[in-house]
C-alpha cells in the first residue's frame, strides 16, 4: 500500500469515528451541565432560601413587626364589634413596645430551631378589666351570659396576640434546613465529584484539545441559564400562594423571595463570568492557533 493510499484510509477511518466522538462528547457534557446544575440549585437553596440572615434581611425590610401589630389592632377592632362593644373599648390594651418584644423573642427562637408563645396573662387580664369597666360605667349587671361572652372573647383576643406575635415561617424555614442538610451537602459532594469526573473524561477523550473546553463551555452555559430560569420562574410563582394572607405576611414574603434569590444571580454571574472567560481564551486560541 503506497503512502497516498494509507493516508486516505487513516482518514477515512478518522471520518468513521468522529461522529461517535461528537455524541459521546454531547452525552458528557449534558451529564457536565446536570453536575454543575445540581450544584448550583442547593447551594441557591441553602444561601438564600434557607438562610437565617435573608429571613432576618425579609422581616426589617418589609417591616414585618409593624405590619403585625397594625393588623392585629385591626382584628382586635374586629372582635369587639362582632361582641357589639365600641372598636375602643380594647385600644391600647397592648403597647406597641411589649409587642415587639414578644415577636421579637418569638423570632428569635424560631430562628434557633424553638417554638416560643407569647404569655397572654397580662393581655387576658387587662382585657376582662376594660370590659368589666364598661358594663359598671353603663350599669349593666354582671350575668352568666355577660360573663361567658367575656371569657369567649378574651380567649379569642389571646388567641390573635399568639397567631400575630409567633414567627412559625421561620420555624419551618429552618426546620426545614435541618431536615435537608444532609441531603443538601451529599448532593453537592456528589455533583463536585461528578464535574471533576467529566471534565477528566472530556479531556482525556479530546486529548485536551480546543474541543474539550467547547463542551465544557456549553455545559456551563446551560446550567448558568438553567439556574437564572428556576430563579426567575419562583418569583413569579409565589404570589400564587398568598392570596388571602395578610397584607404585612405578603410585604414579608415578596421580600423573603427577593432576598432569597440575590445568591442565585450571583452564582448565575460568577458562573457566567468564567464561560465568558473560557469564550474569551478559546477564540484566543484559535486565532493564535
């Protein structure tokens, strides 16, 4: 076989397996972008959803405590018409300041992984003293149904201090962290291990070739994307969830999204900054090369 004839069978042979190298090449770098993807949504999850500082950042931006207290008046306002008492029989039976406090320790244990209830002794208290000074001042007799309606709506005012002054979003935000910590570190671990085992093969299958950071470049685009796409897709979902909440929880909660998503465009932009450096190096390349 003369030399001519032994060059167009080697590259013939080299036409045969080059689409076989293109697909496997395409294989690795989809599994490469699902690594890299798996990576980045618990690390999103873990810096922003799950953070007990976004939460804390959620709360003083929305003004969460204030928003409660306001709310709460207007329920309190509520339950003494709805018992056929003046809306100011119960103003002020709670100062703004004790109610701060109490939310304040609520959150704070719930952002420890505790429940806290706020002691409503004092509020039941005062409650039945304004009521029962409202009947003297009118001359109205003590009776069973005066007393029992009494105690109903004291029971329903203590009732509406705990829902308002307990923090049980953040109670579940962090059990919920406990609960997926394990599975959230074995997940990155795992997708570390696999992006360190794909890029080697790539490398060794495209001999570290120009080829080899093409798909590795493709495979970061994708999941740079990807990652910006479930971000985008959850803020504009969650208002779905809260059309009969309150309106300081939504002010909370649009900010909580808010916040939680700041990590992910900054892992979306770190990782779109090394794709625009591999972009960058490979054209580089190929025009020095």
């Amino acid at each position: 076989m003369n030399l001519t004839n032994r060059q167009n069978k080697v590259s013939s042979d080299n036409k045969k397996r080059i689409p076989w190298k293109k697909a496997i090449g395409f294989m690795l770098a989809f599994a490469l972008f699902l690594s890299i993807t798996t990576t980045f949504l618990p690390l999103d999850f873990l810096l922003g959803f799950l953070s007990r500082q976004t939460i804390l950042s959620a709360t003083s931006q929305s003004h969460y405590v204030d928003g409660a207290y306001q709310q709460f008046q207007e329920d309190l306002e509520n339950l003494a018409k709805r018992y056929e008492l003046p809306s100011e029989t119960l103003d002020g039976v709670v100062s703004e300041n004790r109610f701060i406090a109490d939310s304040g320790n609520s959150m704070t244990a719930a952002l420890a992984g505790k429940h806290r209830t706020a002691d409503t002794d004092p509020l039941e208290a005062a409650i039945q003293k304004r009521i029962q000074q409202y009947f003297d001042q009118r001359g109205i007799p003590s009776r069973a149904t005066l007393r029992e309606s009494t105690k109903e709506m004291t029971a329903a005012a203590a009732s509406l201090y705990r829902v308002h002054t307990s923090f049980h979003f953040g109670e579940e935000i962090i059990k919920a962290k406990i609960d997926l910590m394990p599975f959230i570190v074995g997940m990155i671990g795992a997708s570390l291990i696999a992006i360190f085992a794909l890029v080697a093969m790539l490398m060794i299958l495209f001999r570290g070739t120009r080829s080899a950071w093409n798909y590795i470049t493709y495979a970061l685009t994708a999941a740079v994307a990807a990652n910006l796409i479930v971000a985008i897709v959850l803020y504009i979902g969650h208002p779905m969830e809260l059309e009969t909440a309150s309106d300081y929880y939504k002010t909370f909660i649009d900010h909580y999204f808010t916040q939680s998503l700041i990590p992910a465009v900054g892992i979306s932009a770190m990782g779109a900054a090394l794709t625009g450096a591999l972009v960058y190096s490979l054209r580089r390349i190929k025009r020095e090369g």
